[in-house]
C-alpha cells in the first residue's frame, strides 16, 4: 500500500458516548474544574433545559433558551447579559447546531468551558469551527476557543427527534463527510473517518424514517455524526459549506434542509474533478456519487428542491455571485455560469447528472 505524505492534527475534545450518558453532566462540570453552568438551548427545547439545570442543583446556575439558526450576533449578546447574570463558569448546550453554535460564540468571547450534549446530527459540536450572521452576511472562523472540552452522546436524547429534522439533520451531518474526501489537506485517517461516518448514516436513516425509536438506528446515527462532525474539525471544506452559508447567511434559508437540498448537486459539480476521491460514495450508495446522494435523499423522504424553502428563481443569481465572489478552495474551477446552473437545478428538484 502506497500512502501519500500527510499532516494529521488531533483535537483535544472529550467524548462520552452511552444510552443515558447524559445524566452524568453534573460530574462532568465538577471533572473539568467548574461549579455552576448556565444551560443553553432553542426556545422549541426550554422545558428539557430547565429541567436539566434542575437536575444539576446547587450545579446549575440557569438557562438561556433563545438560541437561533446561523448563531445571530444579537442573540449571543442577549446571551452575555444572562451569562453575567447568572455567576456561571461554564456552558452546558443541550441541542442540535443552533445551540452548540451559540454556546461557541460565547466560549470565543469569554473563553468559557463547554459541554455539549447534542440533540441531532449536525456533528458540529466536535470542530474548531463557528459561523455568525450579522447584518445578512454569514461568517465563518475557526478558532481553538470556541471547541467545546466534553461532548455527551446519548442516544436516548435523540429518540424524539422528528424524522424529517432528523432526516435533514442526518444529510447535514454526512455533507461533512462526502466534501472531507476531496478535501485539500485530507489524510488518510479523515477518509476512514468519512466513509464510515457515511456507512453509519446510509444504514441509520431508512430504518429511523420507518422506526423512529429503533434504538439501534439512533445510536448508530449518532456515532455517524460523531464521526463526520468530527471530519469537519479537521480538515477544510469547499464549495458545498460554501453555498450553503450563502444561502443561510443572505437569505436566512434553514441550516439542515439546506445542506439537505444542496449535497446531491454540490457533490455532483465536483464529482467529474475527482471521481476516484468519491468512488466511496458510490460505492456506499451504488451509484455515481451526486446521483447516488440524490436518491437516497428521496428515499428518506428528504427536502427536494431550494424553491420548498421560499427561495425566488431571482434569488439564485445574487447567491451565485455572493458564492464566487470570494470563494472556497475546490477542487473543480468556481465558475460564476455553472454555480448559477447548479442553484438552478436545485430549485427545481432536477436528478442531478454526475
């Protein structure tokens, strides 16, 4: 076997993984040297946040339930004035993306410890990585600041997550995965980590769609998300993360459903530059990779087009010229005309053509 050169960089995140793990986050708060936590969480999640900072007693210094998609400045604000309020010293975020975003742009401004006790698949949790919207534009950094110290996999957290958030949280989390294969720093040990982040999804989501409390399934789309988050915090993304922070970051278009809608066509632009990079995803899916994506995506009964989210036909274009105006690294040409075409096609729900 002949291995290319390479740079591997491991991140110093703890993970706990374990049906009712998360009944142990007291313990965790006192292991990484801290005594009260504020609890974050979207306000659909306020009763389990109030009911976890409950659970922690003399632990819990309260909650703040107004975390928001695409982490809004305004609202970490608000959340800085209930951190000072509260006397807390670290973070608990109980949720999906939304709520571990706005735990890490707290940590970025406070250097506050986190733990993250996820709720989907959006596999966030475990990277250096932070977008924030202010002002219509979405901004990404990475930072080792905003990385959370404990990340709590319980799977029993996730049997109530409806299926089409997991669905679109799944696809989130396996876009991760697919762009790491042609990533530009890739190493051998994130290819592993991605093809099995994307075996683990392909058999977690048809038989959660089917069976939403198959607690086979749910561990396995969690460990699925752990892996392909965790693919994401070490090597770098391209067009794909792109155009999805475009569209959420300009036209406030929902995180998930959007990584959903865009991973077929974005995997399929690319597919023609490095189709030995993504024969795995062919493999996996038995198909050519964007096809294959595309209707798997149809199978779990996924969102099929970016017009399903209120996106103009007129929209398209301003977010083709956002999109390659400065873009990501890619390893196919960004061409203003063929990222138009691409949008196009997605907003018509078009089978992609690889």
């Amino acid at each position: 076997m002949t291995l290319p050169d390479f740079t591997y960089v491991g991140h110093p995140v703890t993970v706990v993984f374990g049906r009712g793990a998360s009944r142990a986050v007291g313990e965790w708060i006192e292991r990484i040297g801290c005594r009260r936590a504020l609890v974050l969480s979207t306000p659909q999640q306020a009763a389990d946040a109030e009911a976890m900072a409950a659970s922690l007693g003399d632990r819990g210094a309260g909650v703040f339930a107004g975390a928001a998609m695409h982490t809004p400045v305004a609202v970490t604000e608000q959340a800085l004035v209930r951190l000072r309020e509260s006397g807390a010293d670290c973070l608990v975020a109980l949720g999906g993306g939304s709520t571990t975003g706005l735990g890490k742009a707290i940590a970025l401004r406070t250097d506050l410890p986190q733990i993250v006790i996820p709720t989907t698949y959006a596999g966030s949790e475990v990277t250096d990585i932070l977008g924030q919207t202010e002002g219509g534009t979405k901004t990404t950094l990475r930072d080792p600041r905003v990385r959370p110290e404990v990340v709590i996999y319980d799977p029993d957290l996730t049997f109530g997550l409806p299926v089409a958030m997991s669905v679109t949280s799944g696809l989130n989390a396996m876009a991760h995965a697919a762009e790491a294969l042609y990533a530009r720093d890739r190493n051998p040990i994130s290819t592993l980590m991605a093809v099995e982040g994307l075996r683990a999804m392909r058999q977690a989501l048809p038989v959660i769609t089917g069976s939403p409390s198959d607690a086979e399934a749910r561990t396995s789309a969690l460990y699925g998300a752990w892996l392909c988050g965790t693919v994401l915090g070490t090597v770098g993304m391209a067009l794909h993360h792109k155009i999805c922070h475009t569209l959420g970051g300009t036209f406030d278009t929902p995180h998930a459903e959007t990584h959903a809608i865009m991973l077929p066509y974005s995997i399929a632009y690319n597919a023609g530059a490095v189709p030995d990079l993504l024969a795995p995803i062919a493999d996996i899916f038995g198909a050519p990779a964007g096809v294959g994506l595309w209707d798997f995506a149809r199978m779990v009964d996924a969102p099929a087009s970016l017009r399903e989210l209120g996106l103009s036909a007129a929209d398209l274009d301003r977010a083709a010229e956002i999109a390659t105006a400065n873009p990501y690294w890619n390893p196919r040409p960004v061409e203003r005309d063929a990222i138009g075409a691409m949008l196009h096609a997605a907003w018509r729900g078009d089978r992609p053509q690889d």
